[in-house]
C-alpha cells in the first residue's frame, strides 16, 4: 500500500503544477495571440483537459462498446457541471458575465438535445456522427471569430522577444502542463484503484467512483487553480468547452467508428 499511496500523492503534486503551468502559458498565450482567454479556454485547454474521457471514449467505440462511449461522453458532462463546478464556486466564487458566454450554453445544451433526438431511434447512423462533427466545426470557427480581439497595446510585455518566439514558449508551456496532468492523474487513479482493491471494495464500485472522477481530475485541477487566480473566463471556458468537446467531436468519432 506504500507504492500506491506514494502515486497518489506524487499525483497531486503533478496535478497541481502541471495545473499552474497550463493556465500560465494559456494567459500568455492569449494576449500574445490577441485573443480572449475564454477563447483558448474553449478550445486548448478545453480540449487537452477532455483527451482521458476522449481516448476512453474512442477506445470504447472502436471495440464495439458503443453503449460505453456515450455513457463516457454523457457521465464525464454531468461530472463538470455538477462536481467541478460545484466545487469550484465553493471555494472560490466565479464571477459569470451571461452575455459573453450565452451563445456557448446554449450550443452546450443544445447538443444534449441533439443527442436525445437523435438516438429515439435506438442507433446513430454515419450520418449522424458527420452531423455532429459538423456542430464542432461550426462552433470552432464562430469561437475563434466571435471573440474580441486585444488590442496591441495591452501586450507590451511579450514585445521583447520574436512574435513566433514567444507564441511557440507558451505553447510548450501548454503542452508541458497538459502532460504533467495527464501523467498526474493517471498515477492518482492508479493509486487509488489499488488501495480500493487491497482494502476489498468491489470493482464495479471502483469503476462508477475512482476512475470516472479520476478521468475528470485534469478539468477540476484546472478550474480550482484558474478560480484561485481569478480568471473565470478560463474556468468557464474549460467546462464548457470540454462538454461541447466530447458531446459533438467524440461522439461523432465514436459513431464513424
């Protein structure tokens, strides 16, 4: 029980830093794009903090295990809004400005109810999973274009070095705490599935628990530590863009599948 208590410990302490990193080098990233920090949590971060619940996903699918996948897709959506959310606005409220992020709940939800519709029927067709990566398409092209653009003097700090320079360390720094939290989070779920096993809890219950929020540690991790720094627009950004993610883009790869 050592080994598995010393994962989970080193696993906190990766999810802890690779959290840091990552929101450090998607604010960065922002302004040196000249972007909002809502759009990189839509898109960058969303997507990154989604790929364990994405490649769990895909993996389901391409075995057959459609009925996996969608449940993958549906239990991880409820987990950030219910779960992630909730503690983060315990800890540290999140100060929401409707109008900037009406358009995203409302594709968010909407595409649950596409999800519904869709599936009366008791099967979702190829034509169905090109429509759904067609609303992901969609609504990556109207993110990117709809956001306000910063304007050049607010990025006199990133004026010392290159453009390309600069833009290509943030992203390093992204990837670098991408990394670390996946890594982080595997060793958290590692090391508590073994300590369940050894203390004689069953593997269906390790299953609905440990490994369905352990999936989900990267999107808690990183809204705890953006609400502690005071960027809600990346907290939102990550939640809701990580349920957009994974109810159009994964359950339209699934579905092709």
């Amino acid at each position: 029980m050592i080994i598995e208590l010393l994962l989970v410990m080193g696993g906190l302490v990766m999810l802890y830093y690779g959290s840091n990193w990552l929101i450090d080098g998607a604010g960065s990233l922002a302004f040196s794009l000249g972007v909002s920090k809502m759009t990189i949590g839509l898109t960058i971060i969303a997507f990154g903090t989604s790929a364990p619940e994405s490649a769990l996903a895909i993996i389901s699918s391409a075995e057959g295990s459609g009925d996996v996948m969608l449940g993958n897709v549906l239990g991880s959506s409820v987990i950030n809004i219910g779960l992630t959310l909730g503690l983060t606005v315990l800890i540290s409220p999140v100060a929401l400005q409707y109008a900037h992020v009406k358009k995203d709940l409302m594709v968010m939800i909407g595409l649950v109810a596409v999800i519904g519709i869709l599936g009366a029927d008791g099967v979702y067709s190829a034509f169905d999973g090109v429509l759904f990566l067609t609303i992901f398409a969609a609504f990556m092209i109207s993110a990117y274009r709809s956001r306000t653009v910063l304007p050049r003097s607010q990025r006199e700090e990133f004026q010392q070095l290159p453009e390309g320079r600069k833009r290509w360390s943030h992203i390093i720094r992204i990837l670098i705490g991408l990394g670390v939290l996946a890594v982080g989070a595997q060793a958290v779920v590692s090391g508590s599935v073994g300590i369940a096993e050894q203390i004689g809890i069953s593997g269906f219950l390790i299953g609905i628990t440990v490994v369905s929020i352990g999936t989900t540690l990267p999107e808690l991790v990183v809204s705890l530590t953006a609400s502690r720094k005071g960027d809600a627009d990346i907290v939102l950004g990550n939640l809701i863009g990580s349920n957009i993610f994974n109810c159009s883009f994964v359950i339209g790869i699934g579905v092709l599948l």
